[in-house]
C-alpha cells in the first residue's frame, strides 16, 4: 500500500469527496470524523483486495485504513471541513440559479490545491461534475444515474452554457454512442 507518511493533506485531498458527501448532512465534527473514518476504510478495503494474495480480514482493513489517517490532526480535519462547506455552499448557490443566469464566483468552489485559479501566468481552468440520468440502448434499454467530469475551457458564462458544453463533450465520447440523456440531475464547478 503506498505510504503517506505524515502528509495529511495528501490523505485528505484523497478522501475529500467523502468528506463532500457528508457535507450535506451536517458539518458537525462526528459526522465529518465519521466520513474520514469510512472513507479510509472502503479506500483501504480496494486497494487490499486487489494487491493482497487472499480477501484481506477486516482487521487487515482497519488497521491499514487507521495507518493511512493517523497523521490527521483536529486542525487538519479543521481546514478540510471549512473547504467541505464551502464546497457545499457553492453548490448550493450553483444548482440555485436559473439556467440563463450568470455563474458567480461564488457558484465554483476554489480548493486550496488548485492550480490555475490564483495564477497569472495560467488562464483559470474549471471543472464541471455532472450527475446526469440516461439511458443505454443494447439488446435491452438500462436507465441509470451517471456521474460525469469534464474540464472546460474558456470562460463561465451561463448554468445552461456549461452544462450544454458538458452535454456536448458527452454526446462526442464514443463509448456514449448508445446512451441518451433523459436529465441533468445535479452539477457543481470548481477550479481546477
């Protein structure tokens, strides 16, 4: 298993989309804690049952899982929930707006590891996360629901502008080629 040594910050950027998805059900330091402590396990539990010779017991993943979070500090975890709620609240606003409406800077989430956006010497590069339900036609029509990343170029202009490139940048892919989009459930943007 790769070792993080003590960089926290590696380890929760790594497992920062748990910590997002517990951000809709309350910021509170259990349930943040919570999210960390499960996140580390399911990480802990893929990466074993592929590079292990036999099913790893489940003492094996938590050992591995509390090894990969041990250099996590309360001021660590401090400066990742901030980042979960403002990811929360930028999504929030994103997914408020109507779709002929400007994207305001605060609709994107700007993490702390970005590269582009606090850089002149680099145009800023966003990324859009786009939940959508589809279907795939084959022998037998399958509905599902569909998470997809694109990044975008160029500037934010409008919700409907950027989910159109989305919808666009899908629709181009070739392993798309059966599928339809009924919906677009959700989205969020951020710096990338």
């Amino acid at each position: 298993m790769a070792d993080y040594g003590d960089s926290a910050d590696s380890v929760l950027r790594g497992l920062f989309g748990s910590l997002t998805n517990a951000a809709a059900d309350g910021l509170d330091a259990t349930n943040m804690w919570s999210a960390l402590r499960s996140g580390a396990y399911n990480w802990a539990s893929s990466v074993l049952n592929v590079v292990s010779p036999e099913p790893p017991s489940a003492d094996q993943i938590s050992n591995a899982a509390n090894d990969l979070i041990q250099h996590v500090t309360i001021m660590d975890m401090n400066r990742y929930v901030k980042q979960a709620g403002e990811w929360l609240r930028a999504k929030n606003t994103l997914m408020g707006l109507d779709p002929n409406d400007q994207i305001p800077g605060t609709a994107i989430f700007t993490p702390s590891w970005n590269t582009t956006g606090d850089n002149p010497a680099v145009p800023t590069r966003y990324r859009i996360k786009i939940l959508r339900d589809i279907t795939v036609h084959g022998f037998t029509a399958i509905n599902r629901q569909e998470w997809s990343t694109y990044e975008l170029g160029g500037t934010l202009t409008s919700v409907m502008d950027a989910v159109d490139k989305a919808n666009q940048l899908f629709s181009q892919a070739d392993y798309n080629a059966r599928a339809d989009i009924n919906e677009v459930l959700s989205y969020e943007i951020e710096t990338v």
